[in-house]
C-alpha cells in the first residue's frame, strides 16, 4: 500500500500510518501561485493502493481543494485504486438547512467525492451519521472514544452525552467499558450560537464521568456540562473528544470549570505547547486496523 498524506494531517500521524499500516510514503509537490492558487503534483506513480488522507483543517477551504487537486492527479496517473481517510471532516456541522436560505454545506463540499469512485472511505468521528445517506456514498465511521480511553489508562464509571442526539458516541464508550450513559438536553440558539445546557438529576455522586463529543470548538458544551457534573458531586470530570479545535480562549473555559483531562485525538494539528491536563493520543493503529477490515 502507498500513503498520499496531504499537508493537513499532523506528522505524528502520518508517522504512525507509514508504519502501522506498512506503506510507502508518496512524494508530493505543493506551490502556490502568486495570486494564491494552489498546486501540486505527485512526483512519481505511485504503487497501488493508494490510501490517501487528509485533514481538512485549518485552512478548511485550502485542505479541501488541495484533497481534490490530488484524487485528480492519482485519476491522471492512471491510479484507481485508491482508498481515502478524512481525520477531521469540515463543513460537516452544517448537514441540514437550520434556518431557511442556508445550504446544507456537507453536501456543497463532499459530493464532488463522487466524481472518483474511491474504493473505501473512512472518517473519524464525522459529526452526524446520517451523513454517509446524505452523501449517498459507503463510508466507514470510526468512533475512537474507547480506544482514546484505554490509551490514556483512565477508569470511568459513567458516560455522558451533552447532546441527546449525539448519545450513540456514549452508548459505544458504555457498553465497551460494561458502565451506566445517559444524556444533556443541549440547545443552540442558531443566530447567536449562544448554548443551553439543561441540568438533569444524574446519579453520579464519587465517580469517574468521561463526558463524549465529536468535537470541542469554543468548549462552551463541555464546560456547561462538566459545570453541572461538579454540581452533582461527581469525582473525576474528563472530556473524551475527538477532534480538540484547540485555541487560548477554549483552553481557558475548560481550565475554569475545573476539568480534569481532556483526551483527544491527532486527527487535526495541534498547538506545540498544551497544558498537562490535555492529552493528545495518536490514532494511527486505529484507522488503519479499522482500513484493513473494510472489504
Ligand atoms: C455539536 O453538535 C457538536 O457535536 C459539538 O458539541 C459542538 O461543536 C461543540 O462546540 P462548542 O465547543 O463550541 O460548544
């Protein structure tokens, strides 16, 4: 297998791919033209499969394009057996029209997926299920929540959802770990993105809750939830969350409400320097296991 690793995955990653799934890296290209357009070019013909990955993160737009410029230039070399994983799907919160006269941006961005009859998809943690049927296309979903857990070596009593309709990421983690989940209501006000979280009787009292999301943004979610945890007594607070857009403001919120851990993922790059109660674990075994089951 060869591996097409674009600019947006972390280099622990790709690392971690290389390896665990024994492939020969692919040497790219990449120029800008003056007035920003991209460039690249795949500097020999790759052996097939190839497996290409991409994280679509920051600068999403310029990930996204330069994820199409190379499945045309593996079509162009004649290369068609080609695989893709995407470690963090952009765009992939807006999957419906929320308020009348928006579009449902998941589908303006990946359809186009389409055009190159990729042999297997895999995402990590893509923000909705329904989003494959959306598509119309056959993606494999990997949810590494307990693979996140038993990397970072934590008990856990108790799975939360902050979400209700994000509650098959808890479900997953509790019956792996044989422990109790149940939910938050969570309500976001869609003009001023302003969130409600809505306190409800949990018997947590002394344990260890591990609270699941796809992804922490302004860490507005998981600090309300965490919030309502402490009230409720609980022991251990930790954040299990795939895909950590992590900035000085969502490191702040988080460290206020008294987190005790958050454990993500390299599915995007993150800043050099974290605080000790952040731990970044490497799913690169993960994906790749999960590559080789798919038929
Ligand atoms: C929303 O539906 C997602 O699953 C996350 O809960 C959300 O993106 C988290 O955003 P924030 O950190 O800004 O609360």
């Amino acid at each position: 297998m060869s591996i097409l690793a674009l600019s947006g995955v972390p280099q622990s990653l790709i690392e971690s791919l290389q390896r665990t799934c024994a492939a020969t890296p692919i040497e790219v290209q990449y120029k800008r033209f003056p007035d920003g357009e991209q460039y690249l070019r795949i500097l020999a013909k790759p052996v097939p499969p190839v497996t290409v990955v991409q994280s679509i993160y920051p600068d999403q737009d310029r990930k996204l394009v330069e994820l199409y410029l190379a499945l045309e230039a593996l079509n162009g070399l004649d290369v068609h057996e080609v695989n893709l994983v995407i470690t963090y799907m952009a765009y992939a919160r807006q999957d419906k029209r929320f308020l009348e006269g928006e579009p449902i941006s998941v589908k303006a961005l990946y359809m186009p997926l389409k055009l190159y009859k990729i042999k297997k998809i895999l995402t990590l943690d893509i923000h909705s299920i329904k989003i494959p049927e959306i598509l119309g296309l056959n993606i494999r979903n990997v949810l590494p929540h307990a693979y996140l857990v038993e990397k970072a070596e934590i008990n856990i009593d108790f799975v939360l959802s902050p979400d209700k309709g994000a509650i098959h990421r808890a479900q997953v983690l509790a019956e792996k770990k044989k422990v109790a989940f149940d939910y938050l209501e969570k309500y976001r006000d869609r003009t001023t993105g302003e969130i409600t979280v809505t306190p409800r009787e949990l018997n947590v009292k002394g344990m260890n809750v591990a609270i699941v999301d796809d992804i922490i943004s302004t860490g507005g979610t998981i600090a309300k939830a965490t919030q309502i945890l402490r009230k409720l007594e609980a022991n251990k607070v930790y954040a299990i969350v795939t895909h950590a857009l992590i900035s000085e403001k969502t490191i702040e919120t988080l460290s206020n409400v008294g987190l005790d851990m958050l454990i993500t993922s390299n599915s995007i790059r993150h800043p050099e320097k974290l605080p000790p109660w952040i731990r970044v674990i490497d799913v690169g075994e993960l994906l790749c296991k999960e590559l080789n089951e798919m038929i």
